[in-house]
C-alpha cells in the first residue's frame, strides 16, 4: 500500500539560509553526478549541507531534504538565476540517514547523507527519472524512464487506499503506456510506479 509523505516545518533561522561560503569553511566538495553546475559541500564542525547550483533557466531546480521516513524536512524551488548557494544546518535534528534531492525537469540527482555526532558526511549519490503522467478525461498516458533494466509496475489506488488495478512491465527501460479508466468511478486515485530506481506516487482526479 502506498505511504503518506509529510512536509515537515523546521524553524528557517536554525535550518537554512543564503549564504556566502569561505573556502576554510568547506571540508568536502561533491560535483552530483559528474554535473558541474550541481555541488554538495560539507563544513562537518557546523554540521552544515551547503549547495550551489550555477547557471539555472526557467525550468529552474527543486530541492527537498527528506528524513529516512521520505518526511520532507525543507523544500524549495529556484528558477532564472546566474548561481544560488543554500546552507542547511542539520545540528537541530537527529542523527541518522538524510536525503537531499535536485530535480531539474525530468531528471533527480538524490544525494545521501549521514548526520552523526561527529559531524556530516556525505555518502552514495544517484540519478533517477521522474516519470510524466498525463491525463485527460479517464485517459491516463504514463511515460518512465529507470536507468537499468528490470520491472516496472504501475498500481492504481483509491483515495482510501484500495487496490484497483496492478500492472508489471517485466524487462523494461521504458514504459510508454496509455490506460484506459472508464471503468473506475469519479474520484481521486493514487498513482504508484515502482522503477528499479525508486517509487514515485502521483495523485490524479477521474
């Protein structure tokens, strides 16, 4: 079945802020993905995340850091600037497994990171596709893309959480599919794709 996500509030002048960062201050500097206009620094003594996006058009980025429970912690959007940098403070929350994703168009770069005692660290990186859902009357198009070969399912669930339909792509790269939801009564349905990269879950009204 498929879990609720929250969006969790934290105090803006203890969490994040725009910064101006020195050099003394950085002690690990990650280029996401090989892609140079996306880094991830760590000062690990502030046990502070800092990102610096270069070069962002009007499609812009969109940042989430979320907790092991996939709770989102802080969101932001940031379109039509030459650079942005942020700064989050992770010293308020607990200790444990954290993930920051940046998401441009249909492409996330999901970076974890580990916050301890002793400070930040950061761990494995990834990029994954968000899948595109287009709907029109009770005609439902799903596009995905994962970045190795395996299945893919798409499950249909009711507001309430029943399962109304299931369907698994075996082999697959792509899924380029059109579903047809007459049959379903008016309402509003949850969307699940499990990929090989991770679960996306889209809310759509029939």
């Amino acid at each position: 079945m498929f879990k609720a996500i929250k969006t969790i509030t934290l105090s803006a002048s203890l969490f994040a802020f725009s910064f101006t960062a020195n050099a003394t201050e950085i002690r690990t500097e990650n280029p996401l993905q090989g892609n140079p206009n996306i880094s991830v620094m760590v000062n690990s003594e502030a046990k502070a995340l800092d990102v610096r996006l270069q070069h962002i058009n009007r499609e812009g980025y969109t940042l989430k850091l979320k907790d092991e429970q996939g709770n989102i912690l802080a969101q932001e959007t940031v379109k039509n600037q030459p650079s942005y940098a942020k700064r989050y403070r992770l010293n308020a929350l607990q200790a444990g497994i954290y993930e920051l994703t940046i998401q441009k168009s249909l492409e996330t770069v999901v970076q974890k990171v580990a916050l301890t005692t002793e400070g930040v660290q950061l761990l494995e990186s990834k990029k994954i596709f968000t899948p595109v859902l287009y709907k029109k009357a009770k005609v439902l198009d799903i596009n995905a893309l994962q970045t190795k070969q395996g299945d893919m399912t798409v499950t249909i669930f009711s507001n309430e959480g029943r399962k109304m339909f299931s369907e698994t792509h075996p082999n697959a790269v792509t899924l380029n599919k059109r579903y047809n939801l007459d049959k379903l009564p008016s309402g509003v349905y949850i969307v699940e794709i499990v990929t090989q990269d991770e679960t996306h879950y889209d809310t759509i009204e029939l």
